[in-house]
C-alpha cells in the first residue's frame, strides 16, 4: 500500500528503539586515505516519523556534525547535526538546525529546494562510487528533491512521484516560509526511504546489514537565502562550493 508523504501531524505507528551502541563519527583511514565514518545502528521496534529529536528511537543515537564550510566563511554558519538508522524494509533520517534567515519557497517535489534553508544527503548503497549516487535534498518545510546520477551533474535521473509519496516525511516548519525569518530559530526534519526504491537505479545496491558499508555526504545550505552558506561532514577539498563530488564521501558502517 502506498502511503502518501506526511506532515508533523501524522505518525505511523509506536516510538521504536534502536539496538546496540555504536561509536561516535569520527575519521579513519581507508584504501582511498582517511574518510570520515559513521555507524549506523539498527532500529529494533517500529518508529513513529514526527520530527521528534528526542524520542527514544534517537535518543541513543550519535549524531554527525555538519559544520565545515565550502568557500568563503559564510557570515552565518548554522548548528547542524543529522542521525540514521535502518532496519530491513527502510532506512531512517533525521536532521536538527539551529539557523537563522530560514526559507522555503520550493512549490513542489523535485523543485530546486537548495535555494531554501535545506538539508541534504548524498549516498552510494555500496562502495563504488562511480556506479552513482542519489542525492536526498530537503528544505525545512518538507518539500524534496531525489535524484540518482551516475556522472554528477550530467543527466540526472528524478526519482518517481509514486514513489516521493512511498516516502514518509515529518517536519517542524510550514511548507512556505516567506517571508525569510531572521530570528534564531530550530527547526528538524526527518524521513523514511523505503530500500526497495534503490535498487531500481543502483543494479548492485547493498541493503544495509551488519558488515554492508556505504559511502555518503551530509550537506547544509541555503543557496537564496540572504546568509546563504554551503556546510558539509565530511570534508571536501575544493574552493568552491560543489556538493556532487562523490570520491569525497565519507563512510557509513552498518551495525
């Protein structure tokens, strides 16, 4: 049955928990060199999708930190944290921002949402990145790009809209933010990507288990705003700001 993207309002299902603990994100090195790596912990009960940071599920749970900046310093650098978990049927995001001058005027899915206040994942479900990668890119009012390429900015291939409403979505912000708030202001959202949807774009995607690893980026930015910034996890040497460069992801590690 599909079930439609959903709003703070909505839940599913009872808070779950998630399984044994893992070690905080940290740096490690790699046949490519060091890479940022992060465990991903496996949900253990069903989870309620609400935007709720401190619900049990995630209690536990070690966040990544975005807070390297591409380019220039920007004027305003927000706090920006983001967790995972996974379990057979899906894998699990939450992100919490701590910003100001925050934004969303994106009319629809697949709209160029990182010209909002806007989190993003990047992902390859295995460790070869040159077979691709999707890109999860959502501002704070829940409206969403995915996309999957194999060369980045060349030919990039949207994921479906039947199955963006497959996608649970909570958020803490209205959809429309306009005008921009200049105040301090948290917002979060978080998502349920059923696993299903990669391996129609990914032929040797790796469902995550003990053992799989992955690689990713976790992105910040707010492109129109006006203290527009550009964060990332794991670092990225370029002076310009270019999130698309996949031989710079970091390393998840599933548990």
């Amino acid at each position: 049955m599909l079930t439609r993207v959903k709003s703070v309002v909505v839940g599913l299902v009872a808070a779950g928990l998630a399984g044994c603990a893992s070690r905080p994100p940290r740096m490690t090195q790699t046949p490519e060199g060091p890479r940022m790596t992060y465990e991903v912990k496996r949900l253990t009960r069903p989870m309620k999708i609400d935007a709720d940071w401190d619900k049990a599920a995630w209690r536990n749970v070690p966040a990544v930190r975005i807070d390297r900046y591409m380019g220039a310093r920007p004027e305003h650098i927000p706090g920006v944290q983001a967790k995972l978990l996974y379990d057979d049927h899906a894998l699990y995001a939450i992100f919490r921002v701590e910003d100001r001058y925050v934004r969303a005027v994106a009319p629809r899915h697949q709209a160029a949402v990182c010209k909002d206040s806007c989190v993003e994942f990047f992902f390859t479900p295995g460790q070869d990145v040159s077979k691709g990668y999707f890109n999860i890119e959502m501002n704070c009012g829940g409206t969403m790009l995915f996309h999957f390429q194999i060369v980045p900015r060349k030919n990039p291939v949207e994921v479906p809209a039947a199955d963006l409403e497959r996608i649970e979505v909570a958020h803490t912000m209205p959809r429309i933010v306009d005008p921009e708030i200049q105040e301090p202001t948290v917002w979060t959202v978080e998502y349920r990507v059923p696993l299903d949807i990669l391996p129609r774009f990914y032929l040797d995607a790796r469902m995550p288990a003990p053992g799989v690893t992955w690689r990713a980026n976790f992105y910040k930015c707010a492109d129109a705003t006006s203290h527009p910034h550009w964060l990332m996890w794991a670092p990225i040497e370029l002076p310009r700001p270019d999130f698309h460069q996949p031989r710079w992801f970091g390393v998840l590690e599933f548990q």
